[in-house]
C-alpha cells in the first residue's frame, strides 16, 4: 500500500478518534438532549468508516463487493419507501440482478459495458418485463420509478467503485484506491461543513420547500472549505494537477449539494423523515449516501476525461 493511502487512511482514524473525544467532553461540560443521538452518530461513523478503511486496505476486489453491498442496501431501501404494483415484484427482482452484473463489469474493468449496461439494456429490459405482466395502469409511473431508483442507487454509485479499476499507474502520488478516498472523505465533509456553516453563519434558505434548513451561508462556506481541503489533498491522493484540485473540490461541493436535496425532494414527496433506520442516528443508506450519488459519476468522469 502507497505510503501517501496509508498515512490518509490513519488520519481518517485520527478524525474520528477527535469526533469522539469532542462529543465525549460535551457530555461532561456542555449535557443536552442532543448527546445520545450524537453518540449513535458516532458509534455509527466508527463502524462505516471501519468497513471502509477495511476494505480500502486490503485488495480490490473486496473494495468492489463492499460498494455492490451498498447499493444492494439502497436499492431495497428505495423500493420499500415508494409505491409499487403488485405486478411489478417480478421486475423488481430483474432490477435486484442488475447489481451484481454491473459490479461485475467494475470488477473486470470493462468500461464500455459499464457505462451503458443500466442506461441502455436494462432501461430496455425492464419495461419488457412489465409488458409481459399485462398490467397497463400505472405503466410509466411505474416504469420511470424504477429506472430513476437503479440509475441513482446502482449506476451512480457504481462508479465510485470504477475507481478502483483504474490502472495504478497514472496516479504516481498513491493509487487508485487513494483517489477512492478522496472522493468519499470529500464528500462526507463537504456534508458535515455545510451543516456547520449553516449553524453557524445562516442567511437566505436556500431551497426552503425541499430542505428548510440549507441555507446559502452553509452552502457557500461548506463549497469553499472543500474546495480548499481538495486542494490540499489532491496533489498526495490523486493524479490532479494545477487548476483540477481546485475545480474538482468546487464539482463535490456543488453536486454533493445537489444530491442532497435530491434525495430530500424523494422524502417529502413520500411523506417520510428517513429513508430506514439501518444506521443508528443517521436513518438509512439512502440518507448517507445521498451526496454520493451525485459526486461519484461527475468526480469519477472529471478524473477519467483529464488522465485516462
């Protein structure tokens, strides 16, 4: 393992070890009511980051398999929380499969059948299958739902595994799982410094009918805190050079942003606070990786159309 991958991976320890001890003497001089949830936050961030440094520093292929494991997660959650026909579990199941044959191309590292399998064959494939049910009422809600679901919590999420199937060789600085890293660290904090920001500085809501509490002040500080930390790490984690950290730090702020609310404007359609409760404190995968649906496609073509 590249010394500059296992350095960043301590330092994500050494983040949550702070995270901890903060919390811990909040408890002792600042109680509220707020502490026990802080706690499951943590408790729950000790263990994601654990499976992912984990699977970042032992080989490839289980870092491939912990992202199928992510989206497989997302998916089911997403078909529990929307509307479906009774007529559509056959289908549902055809989806269910296109996750472990798109984490295969990942695997091989076969770009062209992993950038147009779920776009192209399945969004074919899939109104097939509900043709052949014969149920026409509801067809294209039906239909465009799922589509929408897979694109977001299989293909998007997909190519931040992809990075990990890129060849080593173009990131002398470390290697392709330390600009996996990058993305992931960098989208987590982008979140968590635009919540501060938010409490911090406030100002004009931003989108107040689809997220009341994000404001233009926690937008705009939580953007250029990312955009300087991009810059910091790029040069020690990525292939980026000159101007890209900068641009590639300003892309995860803005699109974070966007997936955010993106997955914000699904709840309050449906009516629901948190898409599940698997992660104690944080709802559920969909709640996490939100950001990450966005970030993940855009970083990962940014990086592949610049040095690859």
């Amino acid at each position: 393992m590249p010394i500059n991958l296992q350095i960043a991976l301590w330092g994500v320890v050494a983040v949550l070890i702070i995270g901890t001890l903060i919390i811990w003497l909040k408890r002792i001089f600042r109680p509220s009511v707020a502490d026990h949830e802080l706690g499951l936050r943590m408790r729950s961030w000790w263990v994601m980051a654990g499976l992912f440094v984990l699977a970042m520093a032992l080989n490839r292929t289980l870092g491939v398999l912990f992202f199928g494991l992510v989206s497989f997660l997302a998916l089911k959650e997403y078909f529990i929380i929307i509307p479906s026909r009774s007529a559509d579990k056959r289908t549902l199941l055809w989806a269910y499969l296109a996750i472990p044959l798109q984490y295969l191309w990942v695997w091989l590292g076969w770009y062209g059948m992993f950038i147009i399998f779920i776009p192209v064959y399945m969004f074919l494939l899939l109104p097939l299958r509900m043709l052949i049910e014969g149920e026409t009422q509801g067809f294209l809600r039906a239909s465009s739902t799922l589509h929408w679901g897979l694109m977001t919590t299989v293909f998007s999420l997909s190519h931040a595994a992809y990075l990990l199937a890129l060849p080593d060789q173009v990131n002398p600085a470390a290697n392709s799982a330390s600009m996996l890293l990058f993305l992931v660290f960098l989208t987590q904090f982008n979140d968590i410094m635009q919540y501060v920001w938010g409490k911090l500085v406030g100002g004009i809501k931003v989108i107040p009918k689809v997220s009341p509490n994000k404001t233009l002040g926690g937008l705009l500080g939580g953007v250029a805190t990312t955009t300087l930390l991009s810059w910091l790490l790029a040069p020690y984690l990525t292939p980026l050079v000159g101007w890209e950290p900068l641009v590639s730090g300003l892309l995860i702020g803005l699109t974070g942003f966007i997936g955010d609310v993106s997955i914000s404007a699904v709840k309050r359609d449906l009516g629901i606070k948190d898409t599940g409760s698997l992660i104690p404190g944080h709802g559920g995968i969909l709640d996490r990786v939100d950001s990450l649906t966005y970030t993940a496609p855009l970083f990962f073509h940014f990086v592949y159309y610049l040095h690859y």
